[in-house]
C-alpha cells in the first residue's frame, strides 16, 4: 500500500513523533511505501519529500508557542491553522496528486495543520484514518485538565467552560480562540471527513464514545513497541536509581516523583536510592524542580540527564529498578512506559485514565492515587523491600511487550483497517 502519513511534526519531540518514525520504519519492512506531510522545521528529519511541507507559524527555528516572535506572520498563520488554512489545503492537494497514496493515516494536525488537511485529502478521495494521541478532539486544552485537575466539562460538546476558566495558556483570548476555532470545524462538519479514529486505549475509547463518536468510526488498536530497540541488554546489572523519562512539564508530574524522594530521605533516612530524570522541555518548570530537589536536600541522590536517543535510553532504562511515570493528566499509554517493559523494567503509574490500562497491578507494576506522594513513596519501598516479586514483575514486563504490544499485533491490525477502507473506496 501507499500510504500517505501527516502529523506536525517530523522530528522526534514526544511520543507521537516516536510512533511515527516506528510506524513508518515497521511498515516500510513489510514492503508498504510511506509518504510523509508535514510542517518544515529545521529539527525534521530528511526526507525527499520536504517540498511539499507546508510552512510553521513563525520561522523554522521557532517550532513551540513560547519560542514564537510576535510578528504579523505569525499571528496571521496562527489564526488560519486554528481555524482554516488554504495553504495546507494546497500543498496537501499538489502531494496527493504527484505522489498518488491510496490512504491517509493522520497524527497530529489540528491547530497546527488545521482541517483543511482533512478537505484536501477527501478532495482527492482518500480515505482518513486519525489516529488520537491526546484529547484535542474533545478539550480545547488537549489534556483534559482545568489547574493540573482533571476535567471533562467540554467533552460533551459544550466549550463554554474552558473559556470561562481560561484552559488555554491561562489567557481568555486564546481559550476563546480555540472553543471559537472548534465551533467554527463542527458547525462546517469537517470531522465528519474522517472514516476511522483510532484509539490505542480503551479510555479513550470510551471517552470518545461519550462525546457522541458512534462505535463504527472508532477502532482499538493499542499501540506496541519495538523491541529490537528496546530489549533487556545482556550483562547489564540493574543500579541504585529509579528513572523518569518524558517531557519536563507540570502535568507530567516530575514534582511529585521529587516529592516522594523527600518523603523518603525524611522516613526512611539509611534507604540509598537515586532518581535519573531524563527529558527536555519547559525551561521554568525545571527551573522549579532544580529549587525544590536543593530545598529538599535531595542535590546527591537526583540526577537530570537530559534527552537521551534510544540507544543511550535503552541502556537507561536497563539500568533503572523501577520507572515511574506520575502524570496528573490522563495519558494515552506512553511510550515511555510500553519501552520500560520491552527492557524488563516494572512502572509506577499515576492511577488516572490510559494509565490504569498501562500497569497490571502487583504484575508488571504498581498504581499510585494521582499526585499523592506519600503512596508513591510506600509503593517504592515496598518494591525495594520484595526482590524476589520484583524480579517476576521483571519478566511479566517484557513479556507483556513481547505479547500484547508487539509489532505484528500492531500493524496486522492497521493493515486490515487500511485494506478495508482502500476495499470499500
């Protein structure tokens, strides 16, 4: 099959792009021909295809809100890639026609694409598969929080609440502009372009199906892993440290990990364990970690790392005993936690949405209640203190990549749902 693959993004920055990339390497090794469209920024990975990318909001070195100058051009793209951009719409008509895909498979595109990416592509008469990374279809904030606490005022429909609480980076104008932006693509019927949503949790699932999605538009494909990249490496001997990878962002709950550390220095004072966080992001954020990990005293036994590629990640998570992920948001099944397990390492998690699907309690790891440090803390300690379950969670975790999230499982399944649609057009 030739199938055409759109997010905004072509470098790796979390893991949308990651799923990308492995996606588009699994599918080129089963002989498909991937062909991808997306905004062109200086970090894109290079690819032949670069011309038919579509210009970012500001410059190509400008690719986050808090990067972006405020120039007319910006402010100009930024109102038509929230609500209609004619220049997508082109680009995307001039790729379909010279390079001929037979399917559309989407990440992410709104705000940043917009919609008319979807018209250009049914234009063409391509059938749309969008796969759901994040809640943007149903909140305007995208994460289904209202001050880092979970919300679900918006996903019926209603988006007054997300204006009145200000969701959108604090600001009345731009919470404004985005619920204006989503009336603006439901009252015009562009979601109704696309064929197939795929979720990759069951939370999802439902969530969509809460917010009126009927079932027929809506498959569950769980995502997978690879793990010829991730896999427990041999001869490599577990340390004294617990790992943190993901973004550096309050809703991905680093305070909290560095919180439960604190607990612990205070309760349990003769326990050595270290912390690693690895990760780039919001540079205030970390400002305010580094402050609380010196208040705590904790500057001995906490370590940032920085962004690791994934050989240098694999062999990080080789070594940690535990990963956590704390997140206050409702996830939809990290990546980060999927490659824990292909390299034998048991997760804690945040007991919130995808991420009670992610953990198989006291199997391939432990659930915490959300943003409670002192439970994370006890959950640490016990595990340090039963080796031997440890060592079982240990094989659970890898065998559930092995199984469950495996490769094949994963794009048998999309290339049924691609088959069928290309049947059907």
């Amino acid at each position: 099959m030739r199938i055409l693959l759109a997010n905004y993004r072509y470098f790796v920055s979390g893991g949308p792009e990651r799923y990308m990339f492995n996606v588009t390497d699994a599918l080129t090794a089963r002989g498909h021909t991937l062909i991808p469209f997306s905004i062109n920024y200086t970090r894109n990975q290079p690819t032949p295809y670069t011309r038919y990318f579509v210009e970012p909001l500001g410059s190509r070195d400008e690719i986050y809100f808090r990067d972006q100058r405020p120039t007319f051009q910006t402010y100009s793209r930024t109102l038509t890639r929230l609500f209609y951009a004619p220049d997508v719409e082109r680009a995307i008509t001039r790729l379909v026609a010279e390079t001929k895909p037979q399917v559309a498979y989407v990440l992410h595109y709104l705000r940043k694409l917009s919609p008319s990416l979807l018209v250009g592509l049914k234009k063409a008469g391509l059938p749309i598969v969008v796969r759901l990374s994040d809640y943007a279809m149903l909140c305007p904030q995208a994460h289904c929080l209202r001050d880092n606490t979970p919300c679900e005022l918006c996903v019926r429909g209603n988006l007054l609440p997300s204006i009145r609480y200000r969701c959108v980076q604090h600001s009345f104008a731009a919470s404004a502009l985005n619920a204006l932006a989503t009336w603006f693509h439901q009252s015009r019927r562009y979601f109704d372009l696309i064929d197939v949503f795929v979720t990759t949790t069951e939370f999802m699932y439902r969530m969509m199906r809460q917010a009126g999605f009927p079932e027929r538009r809506l498959r569950f494909i769980p995502t997978f892993v690879n793990g010829n990249l991730f896999h427990p490496t041999p001869n490599f001997v577990k340390e004294n440290y617990i790992a943190y990878a993901g973004r550096l962002e309050e809703i991905k709950g680093a305070h909290i990990l560095i919180q439960a550390l604190a607990r612990l220095r205070r309760t349990h004072p003769d326990l050595t364990i270290n912390l690693k966080i690895a990760g780039t992001g919001d540079a205030d954020y970390r400002a305010r970690l580094e402050t609380q990990i010196v208040k705590a005293g904790l500057s001995d036994s906490i370590q940032f790392v920085g962004e690791l590629q994934t050989q240098d990640l694999t062999n990080f998570l080789n070594r940690a005993i535990l990963t956590i992920v704390p997140s206050v948001c409702y996830e939809n099944f990290p990546n980060i936690a999927l490659e824990s397990y292909a390299c034998g390492t048991p997760v804690l998690a945040s007991r919130i949405g995808s991420l009670t699907e992610c953990v198989s309690e006291g199997e391939t790891g432990f659930l915490f209640d959300i943003g409670n440090a002192a439970r994370l803390a006890d959950r640490i300690v016990f595990c340090l203190d039963h080796p031997e379950l440890l060592a079982t969670m240990t094989s659970n975790a890898r065998r559930a990549a092995e199984t469950i999230y495996s490769p094949d499982t994963h794009l048998i399944k999309l290339e049924q749902l691609f088959g069928s649609l290309i049947s059907f057009e």
